[in-house]
C-alpha cells in the first residue's frame, strides 16, 4: 500500500498499516496484525521444549528460565494485539522483533515485547549464570512459553506457511505483543 494511501485511511488503521510496512522494511516476509485471544497456548509445547531441544536448560531464552505457560496465560491478557511476523529462513527473525519491540516502544506502547523463533545464538555459551550480556536483546521463544505456534498461524490465516518445526534453522515466526 502506497504511503499515500495510508495517510488517508483512519488513525489506528493507518498504525496497523505503517507497522506491517515497518515489519516488511525490515525483513519479513509477512506481517499481520493479530488479537492475543487468537494465540493458542498449550502445556503439551513445552514437552517438546524439554524432551527434544538441546537449548533446554542451557539458554535463557529456554526453559526452565522462559515463562512458564501459566505465567504466559497471565501475561497474554494485559495484550489486546500482537504483530506475527514470517521470514525466510536466512533473515534473522531475533533482530526483526527486536527492532520491531523498540520501534513500537519509541511510539508509546511501553509494554512491547517480542517472542523470538529460535533459541537465543548471541553468547555461545550462554551467560545466563553470571548474567545475560544481551538483555535488552535476548527474548524468549514462543514455544519455550507454551505458545502453539501452528495453531496460532492456522488461527490467524496463514495455513499456506504449512507446518512449522520450532526451533529448527527454517523456523522463522515471531511475534511482539502490544496493548
């Protein structure tokens, strides 16, 4: 949509339109809008997390250190929105929300915050002992917080995507929540 378009649809449609612009900018290949009551959270994800997932115990972005799927449950409704995005396996996702987290914050919505993809990759290994080197980068991954990352694109439209593998190189799905 051209800049000049945006500019005359109302004020929270044109927001809506300027972070789906700011999110393709920056390197996604999609971006949508969501409500936070489309995100499915399921305690069986985090199974996978711990039975299958060598960052599990070893990163700060994992668990046990990542919010626990109640505490999410928690979380999720102080969020009325959240913008999912998709890339391409060779662009780095964790940058693209992060870089999204801080845009929206310069904008006023103090409480964004993202949900990466894949484990965190900024320290090998992690420093989460003596104290993350990256705080204002390192985020949690969706499913290491109980998010059912197919059901919540199957819920938001974006069946064509297929099934996604978290945590995998060709995961690529992230998310910021929003008030």
């Amino acid at each position: 949509m051209a800049l000049e378009k945006i500019k005359e649809l109302p004020k929270n449609i044109r927001f809506n339109q300027e972070l789906i612009q700011e999110a393709l900018k920056l390197g996604a290949s999609k971006a949508k809008l969501i409500l936070t009551q489309t995100i499915t959270m399921a305690n069986w994800v985090k199974l996978h997390c711990q039975y299958g997932c060598s960052s599990y115990g070893v990163c700060l972005t994992c668990p046990p250190y990542s919010p626990s799927v109640d505490e999410m449950n928690d979380i999720l409704p102080e969020y009325e929105k959240a913008l999912l995005i998709n890339a391409s396996p060779e662009t780095n996702t964790a940058e693209i929300i992060i870089q999204l987290e801080n845009y929206l914050k310069a904008k006023g919505f103090n409480k964004a915050f993202a949900l990466g993809a894949q484990p965190c990759s900024l320290c090998e290994p992690c420093t989460f002992s003596t104290n993350c080197k990256h705080p204002d980068k390192a985020r949690p991954t969706l499913q290491s917080c109980g998010i059912d990352v197919n059901e919540t694109i199957h819920n938001n439209g974006w069946d064509d995507l297929g099934p996604q593998t978290p945590c995998t190189p060709t995961h690529a799905i992230g998310m910021v929540l929003l008030e």
